[in-house]
C-alpha cells in the first residue's frame, strides 16, 4: 500500500527527493504520554506486515552509576567526545604490556613509514612524516581490576619541522574495557582484554594500524554493527538519562527494502514526551527490563501507526539520536557528552565481548 497519512492529523511539505509531515498530538495506549513528533518519510511504496523486532536478546541489563567525567578535568576525555567513531571489536592482546606503550609508539612509527617508502614508487612523493603516540588513561575504569583504556594517535608533520614538534592528529584509535569485569576470569595468562577499539581517521592508516597490531598481538579486529535489538535497547536506556542541560529529541530512523530503491523514514520525538513516556513504563533503579524496552518501543510504533498507518516494528531500526549519543547499525557511534560516557562504553564493551568470545 501506499504511504497514506490522514489530513487532520499532518501538515506535509515535499523536498528534493523526500516528504516530510508532521503529526501532532495523540497519545500512546495505556500511557496518558502527549507526544508531538516529526516524521520524514523518502518517496517510495511502502508494503508492511506487522511484527516484533525483538527475537534473542538478555532478559535485562545492569545500568552502571552514572560517573561524572569533567571534560575539562581531563583533555583525554574531551578527544572522546562529539567526534564519528567506527566500532570494532578485538580478541584479547598476547603479550601486551603498559610499560612498553613508548616501544610501541616507535614500532607502529617505523611501521607506517616503512609501508609509506613501499608506496613512494606509485605514489607522489611527500615530504609529510607520520608520528605515532601511544598513551593510557585510567578516567574510563569502573574497578580497579579493569585494564586501562590505550589510546592510539598518529600525527602528521613536515619532515623540515622541528623534531619536538607533534604535528597535526589524522588518526585516533582507543582501546576499551569499561565494565568489563565479567570477562577477566576467562582471559589466559599473558593476554590483556580490551574488546572494544573504537576509531576515527583515514581508513587507509586504520589498515596499516590493523596490521600492525594483528602482527604485534596476534588478534583479530572486526568491525562491531549493531543489532535492531541492541538500537532498541540504546534508545530506552538513552531517552531515560538524566541530562543537566542539553536535550535533544529522540529520533529513530528506519529502513524498509523496495524493488527500487529503500524507503528510509524518521521518527522524532520531543525529548521530555520521550522520556515521560520511558518513566511510565521503567519501574527498577539499576537495571532496564527486555519487557520494559518492548513496552517502550510498542508504544512508539502505535503511536505513529495512528497516524501514518505504517507499521514500524515491520521495517528495520538503523539508527538512533538522542541526547545522550547517536549510533547507527553499521557500527558508528558519536558520543555527545562525558556525563553518561561510562554507560554508553559499558555497553557497546558488552557487545564487543559477545561478539569475540
């Protein structure tokens, strides 16, 4: 069918290649929850069954303390912060050692511009040189057992510049463990555990630095999507965060095939209507419900099936934006502020582990 909307309910604008409406009003079922959202629907044909996004996923998750990381208390943390990263997950270090991080900056240097001289035969010469630095911070650690975060930075500088000078950052890379804890007593000897690598630069220097470390540690880095599940989990557990000052609406964005091209529809949702939504339904401080996460997305799929008659837990969840942070399936994650940046690392760690183990 169709894409059809009722005109008492939206006002609709057409773009270049896309219809946004608007609904107002309405309430979810049982929940007494104005909402005032705005949907953007791609032109296309849309054909949808109803049915339940939700098959295999933990009967509930423990949510940690929220931790509040100064941003300005530490500079490592503000480099974590309001930057696209790409998810991978790692199997454990062989070997690994945090006495040898200047070692290994060396290494992955020489590595780079050893690769680099490779090249100069096919490639335009540069005088631009490579500088990598290796560093660990303890900020990200929920126990004292946890292994510290490394972070991995490669800059880029002149060769005619003075030794002592850095250069620009092109890459960053992080190493993870936050809530981790579970895992420890199932790493051998001599391995070091830190499951989730988290990456933002070229992706021509992230196959050199993947190499490099495969070679070094002898793992194995894949990339980490998330699950519709999971994207459903992060927008329950995000939408009910307590945020000092910045809001945002929660949007979700869905993704449905068509014989010519996908039909990609947005839905947001005011971020006090969400999260009074969230409240009404959350019941145990400390730990999220896989029934209360179904409620909650229930919810919202009546509450636009209302008034768009489309079925939404038919389509696919692709991505999710609220105050918290933004994370799409294909595994990127933009992180917006360091009050609930345990919680988000926490979980995608939890993902990683599962994906290695």
């Amino acid at each position: 069918m169709m894409a059809q909307v009722q005109q008492q309910y939206v006002e609709g604008t057409r773009t270049s290649g896309s219809r946004r409406m608007t609904a107002f009003g309405g309430k979810t079922a049982d929940h007494g929850v104005n909402f005032s959202n705005t949907a953007h629907l791609s032109k296309g044909v849309v054909s949808l069954r109803k049915g339940s996004p939700f098959s295999h996923t933990p009967a509930k998750r423990m949510i940690l303390p929220t931790l509040y990381l100064q941003e300005n208390a530490d500079p490592q943390i503000g480099l974590l912060l309001c930057k696209q990263w790409t998810l991978y997950s790692v199997t454990p270090l062989y070997n690994f050692s945090y006495g040898q991080l200047n070692e290994y900056s060396r290494q992955l240097s020489l590595f780079i511009a050893a690769e680099k001289q490779k090249r100069l035969a096919v490639e335009v010469e540069s005088d631009l040189a490579f500088k990598v630095k290796f560093s660990s911070f303890s900020a990200l650690k929920t126990t004292e057992q946890e292994p510290a975060a490394v972070l991995i930075q490669i800059m880029q500088r002149s060769q005619a510049a003075a030794k002592n000078e850095e250069g620009k950052v092109v890459w960053t890379g992080w190493f993870s463990c936050t809530g981790g804890n579970d895992i420890f007593v199932t790493v051998m000897e001599d391995f070091t555990c830190l499951p989730l690598f988290l990456v933002s630069g070229a992706k021509g220097l992230m196959l050199l630095v993947e190499t490099w470390l495969q070679q070094t540690f002898d793992c194995c880095l894949s990339p980490l999507h998330i699950t519709p599940i999971n994207l459903a989990w992060m927008a329950a557990i995000w939408t009910g965060c307590y945020m000092e000052n910045h809001m945002a609406a929660t949007e979700l964005t869905f993704s449905v095939p068509g014989p010519a091209y996908p039909l990609d529809i947005s839905y947001a949702i005011h971020p006090e209507d969400a999260k009074a939504l969230w409240d009404s339904i959350h019941s145990t401080p400390g730990e999220v419900g896989q029934e209360e996460v179904e409620l909650f997305m229930d919810c919202l799929y009546n509450h636009f099936h209302r008034h768009f008659k489309i079925y939404l837990s038919a389509a696919r969840l692709v991505k999710v934006s609220t105050s918290v942070a933004s994370v799409h399936s294909v595994g990127k994650i933009k992180i917006l502020h360091a009050q609930h940046l345990i919680g988000i690392l926490s979980l995608l760690t939890e993902l990683a582990v599962s994906k290695t183990m």
